[in-house]
C-alpha cells in the first residue's frame, strides 16, 4: 500500500507553531496575495480597456459611437460562460462572502477567485458600470478561505482569514488600508475579537505595502484643500445627508428592480448578461450624443486615458469623479448622472454581469453633492468656490445610505483624498445618511440581495434560523431557584454553590414573584449602613420580571432582552397562573442557534432528495442535550436506538461530528436523528435510557 503523502495541515499538526504566530504568517500571506491579485485586476482591466476602445475603434473605425454598443455587448457574451462555471461571481460579490461568513463557517470555493477576476475585467473594461471593490473583496475573501481550508483551519480561523482577505481588497484597490478594516469590522463581521482585529490589520497592511510598491503610493484622487467657511455650513451637509439616503434608496430599489426582472426572465442565463450589456449600450450612446460634454484624461490611478471618450457613467467612474470634486463638472451633467448611473449600474449587474457596488455608489454621491454643491452656491454665496467639497462629502453619504457602514466610509474617503479638513462634514453627513437611510428601508444594498433568499443577518448571524426554534426546545428545564422568603444568607450560599449569575423567584405554589441576580446583591451592598440581618430575597429581587412563553419562537426572547441587555429570562405558562416552566440564558439562545442551523440545512438537504420527501412515515428531528439528560457523557454506542433510528450528525461548539460509536455525548450537542416518525417521538424517553 503506498503511504499517504503529507499534507500542509499535516506538518502544521507536526510542528504545531504558537496560535498567534500561525495567524500573523497567514495573515501577511493573505494580504500580500490579495494585493498582488489586485494589482493584476486592476492592470487586467485597463488593458481590456486599452483594446476595446482603443486598438477596437482602430481596427473597426466604420463604427464610430456604435462602438459604445459593441463593447458592452461583446464584454457580456464572455462572462455568461464565466458565471456559470461559479454562480457566485455573478453580480456584485460581497452578499456571497456575507453568507458564506454566516453560514458555512467561512468556506468559499476556491474557482470563485479566478472566475471572479476575469469575469469582472472584462465586464468592468469593457464598459460595464460597475467597480472594481466588489471583486477584489470577493477574490481576497476566497484566498482566504481556500488557505484555511487547505489547513483544515477551524470554522473561527477560517472567518478571520475571510476577513482578512476582505479587508486586504480595500487596502490595495483604493490604498486605504483603515478603511479596509473598518469595512471588514462593520459590514462583514458586524464586529470583531481583539485578535482578530489584529491579524485584519496586519492582512490589510501587508495588501498596502505590495500594492504600492508595484503602483507607487498615490492618492485615488487629487483633491484641492477644502475647509468649512462657517459653522453653519456643517447644516447644509446635514441636508446633503439627508438627500443621499433618499437617493441611495432609489439607488438600491433600482438594482434590486433590475434583479428580479432579469431573474424571472425565461432566457438562457449564459446570454443575459449580453442583453444587460446591449441596454447599457444603448444608455451610452444616448447620452454621447449630448452637446458640450468634457471628458477629463485618466490619471496614472485611473488608467493611461484613451484618445476614444468613454461616457461617464462606464466603468468605475472615477475620472469624472475627480473632476466633480474638482468643482470642473457642470451641473446639468451632475443632475444626469445621478440618475444615469444606478440605470447603467442596475443593467449591468442586475442582468448578471459581474461588478462591484461600492464606487457606483461614490460616483452617484459625487453626482449628488457636487450638484448640491452647485445649488448652494448659488443660494449662499458666502460658500462659493467649496462645491468640489460637497462633491467629496456626497461621496461618503451615498455609500453610507446603501451600505449602512459611516464609519467605512469617512475612512475611505478620508484615505482616497487625504483631506483632514473636511472630517466634520464626512461624519455628520455619513451617519445622517445612514440612520434616515436605514430608517426608510431596512436592508442595505449587500443584505437586500440576501433577504430575497430568506437570510437576513443581525450582528453577524442569520436571524430567520431563530424563527424556527422554539423555547422549550433549548430552555433549561430544571433551574435552579430559590423562594422569596429566604434569607440573605441563603441566597449567598446559593450563588457559591452553583458559581450562577442569577435565578428565578418562586412565590407559593411554584409561581414565579421575581428574579435575582448578583447585580442585585451588589447594589444593595454598596448602599450606606447596609445589613443583611432580616433581609429576604424578595427586598432585593427584581419583582414581575420580563417573562416568555414555551412555544414563543427564540427571536421574540431576542427582543425581550435587547432593549436592557438582560442575561436571562424565566419561561412561564401560557395559562395566566405564572408557572415556572423553565429558563432560558444566552448561552441557551447560542444553542438555539446551532439548532437553527442543523435544522435550515437539512432543509436544504431534503429539497434535493425528493425520495426523502416523499417518505412521508420518516422524517428528521433535532434536540439539544441538557444537564438533566442521563444520557451526558455516554457513548453512541450504548444508546438504545432501534433499527428505524439513526443518528445523523452532533453539532458541538459551531463544529459538526458525524458519530461513531466511540462519540462521547455532552451537555449543549445539537443531535440530529432520521428515521420512522413514529419511532422518533420517544426519541427522548430511549436516549435517557442509556447506560452511563
């Protein structure tokens, strides 16, 4: 038999290197690819530029304008195939990485990088409105995972270098390396660890330092040096936010429109994204054949520039955004353009192309604020010369309202324009914008895309799994309490004994009067001439606590504790008498959550198999195991299972185990079993039977 040759994971087992020192190497690893791959995107995409309106105009000059058609239409006939090699490199990208993040511990395919890559290049270079960000998220998120993976990385690693690959895209797409972060902190991980954080800021470091070494360390855009001519002015940013979350909203409504009109759209998919490509075409031949446009020479950041004029809504946009917040655009073109642009960029991505959001929507903002800008001069004269500067501040409100993430934005149009001055207006406008944004229209523009597949996210987990678990599935059955009337002594003795944080209150008859916490003995104590002689549970418990009901789904316990961030909650009857069912903690909701998951991917599973479905007699069931079960610490292979039974998988600790009969059960495994449904409803009753 030849031996099994070693693997990377099996000299990482080997040689077992300090946990910190792995993910610092994996870290520069994945920011200095992801900003070598960046690089190569971004010169992939002039190229492709360079030929379709350059040495293409040359070869076919009979075509003139119609070469604004041709391109775009060309450009998506070859990424039809390219999309249908990796459905996750349609569109713009970052909901994929999200949902992989929430879902699948992290675990992205690893053709998605390559197909990604050239399938955006040639939508982007060939006139597709669409950015460059979205894409090099996507790929620096997929070398991520794909490193992970090859070292059988936990799920928790494997998210971190997600984060990391996504953080290190910024960094080298626009050379902002803070703002890099901020986005993987606040839109993909709605937060992170110490260290994580971390190895995000090394990934997105490492990115920087490749991508300016290769392109030089230049700003995305020149900026004059801009300031606030009055305190009052920071008003009239105020309503420049305001605006930019109503046209953000118009701005999503319009993709989302333009999604599911291509999606139900009986038309093979592999053409669609052609037929997107034709109506961009159309839009820019349309507006090339408007008087006095100016078309500004692209800059070493944007490309070589072309002796051929592109409309000014192709591509990323971003010469003409240099010029708004120049103050160099006009405002007629201004106000076109901001409708012009979400048009062109919904028929882009919403017919499949493949393109990022994000400098779609800075150039929509630089639109909306350089014509704003234009509008205020007018009206206050006092402000007159400064209209570049509202240009550059609409820029960070637009991205704001669509992607609900102000601080990202600040920083990145901070970072692209090195202006300190106009910090104020960058942060009243951006958080302005995303509140009444967010006010107006619950998803963004990266979970909108999501909640249409039944997947909405709150602080970085799937909020529809929590719909399907009840409270009695996970609550604790058994708690530990105490009656009103015992002493403070008592109570003191029973805090030590169980090492818990609080307990329910019982009155007579195992009717619930209040609950205590160790918060309360805290504040009673820390009262003057405090004395524990004749005090009771019921002087410093908290009376008619906040209460939920067995058959309450998980969410609603979710939102009974937000509002004072309350650690747990006792579980009555519904009958009106107040009896104590049980307890449910936040380490109980987790649990629900690992519930939630096993039970939303057999779904998935049992949509595939139709002979599964059609088995009406058998069906699956989940449960978690809790202290009380006699069935902890036993092994598989003890369980009195019968014939029709099997067990599935146990989830333990966000890891799925298919058990052995070596598989030890403990207390908090999500068990999953399949067979006769009748058989199942004792499940319970026969696991409880093992021998321990």
């Amino acid at each position: 038999m030849t031996p099994k040759r070693p693997t990377l994971s099996w000299y990482l087992d080997r040689f077992s290197p300090p946990e910190g020192l792995l993910l610092l190497i994996l870290s520069v690893i994945v920011g200095a690819t992801t900003g070598a791959a960046s690089v190569f995107f971004v010169k992939l995409i002039f190229a492709i530029q360079d030929v379709a309106y350059g040495n293409f105009s040359e070869w076919v000059p009979f075509l003139g304008k119609w070469v604004y058609v041709v391109a775009p239409v060309i450009g998506g006939l070859l990424v039809g195939p390219l999309i249908l090699m990796a459905q996750e490199a349609k569109g713009h990208g970052v909901p994929e990485v999200m949902q992989a993040l929430i879902l699948r511990g992290g675990r992205i395919r690893a053709r998605v990088a390559a197909a990604k890559i050239m399938a955006s290049a040639l939508c982007i270079g060939t006139g597709g409105s669409a950015g460059r960000e979205g894409p090099i998220i996507q790929v620096g998120a997929a070398l991520g995972s794909s490193l992970g993976q090859v070292l059988r990385l936990s799920d928790e690693r494997i998210r971190n270098l997600v984060a990391c690959g996504a953080a290190a895209g910024i960094a080298a797409t626009f050379n902002a390396p803070i703002a890099g972060v901020a986005f993987a902190i606040e839109v993909l991980m709605c937060g992170l660890q110490m260290r994580a954080f971390g190895n995000v800021v090394i990934a997105a470091v490492s990115a920087s330092v490749v991508s300016r070494s290769i392109i030089g360390d230049k700003f995305a855009f020149q900026v004059p040096t801009y300031s606030l001519n009055s305190p009052y002015e920071i008003i009239l940013y105020l309503i420049l936010g305001l605006t930019a979350a109503i046209v953000g909203i118009m701005f999503m409504r319009m993709l989302n429109f333009s999604e599911d009109l291509f999606d139900n759209w009986k038309f093979p998919q592999i053409f669609k994204p052609a037929v997107g490509g034709l109506l961009l075409g159309i839009l820019g031949l349309a507006y090339m054949n408007l008087p006095n446009l100016s078309f500004p020479v692209g800059s070493a950041a944007h490309g070589t520039g072309l002796d051929t004029p592109i409309p000014h809504m192709y591509g990323s946009g971003f010469p003409f955004i240099e010029a708004a917040i120049q103050g160099n655009a006009s405002l007629w073109i201004l106000v076109i353009l901001i409708f012009l642009k979400p048009i062109a960029t919904s028929m882009t991505l919403g017919s499949g192309n493949s393109g990022g959001v994000f400098a779609p929507s800075l150039f929509t903002g630089a639109m909306l604020g350089g014509a704003m800008g234009h509008l205020f001069s007018y009206w206050f004269p006092a402000i007159n010369g400064n209209t570049g500067a509202f240009a550059l501040v609409g820029m960070a409100a637009l991205f704001s309202a669509t992607a609900r993430a102000p601080l990202t934005a600040m920083l990145i149009v901070f970072e692209m324009s090195n202006d300190y001055f106009m910090i104020l207006p960058l942060m009243v406008a951006g958080v302005t914008a995303s509140y009444f944004s967010q006010w107006l229209h619950p998803e963004s523009i990266y979970t909108m895309k999501l909640a249409k597949r039944g997947v909405r996210f709150s602080e970085g987990r799937d909020m529809d799994i929590m719909q399907g678990v009840k409270v009695s599935e996970v609550m604790k059955n058994k708690p530990v309490t105490i009656h009103k009337d015992s002493s403070f002594s008592e109570l003191m003795a029973l805090f030590q004994e169980n090492n818990l944080l609080g307990f329910p209150v019982l009155g007579d008859n195992n009717k619930l009067w209040g609950i205590v916490t160790l918060q309360d003995v805290h504040r009673v104590q820390s009262e003057e001439n405090f004395s524990s002689k004749g005090l009771t549970v019921a002087d410093l418990c908290v009376e008619d606590p906040i209460t939920v009901f067995p058959d309450e789904p998980i969410w609603l316990a979710i939102q009974k504790m937000s509002p004072r961030d309350l650690a747990r909650l006792p579980v009555v009857s519904r009958d009106g008498t107040k009896t104590l069912c049980g307890l449910i903690s936040r380490s109980d909701i987790l649990r629900a959550y690992d519930v939630g998951i096993v039970r939303k991917q057999r779904g998935q599973i049992v949509e595939h198999q139709v002979e599964l479905r059609q088995a009406k007699e058998n069906g699956y069931v989940e449960f978690v195991l809790k202290n009380e079960d006699t069935c902890n610490e036993a092994l598989v292979k003890d369980l009195s299972l019968p014939d029709t039974i099997n067990m599935v998988s146990i989830r333990r600790g966000g890891q799925m185990i298919i058990p052995r009969g070596s598989t030890t059960l403990k207390t908090g495994d999500v068990i999953t079993v399949y067979g006769r449904l009748k058989d199942i409803e004792g499940i319970k009753d026969m696991l409880n039977t093992c021998r321990i």
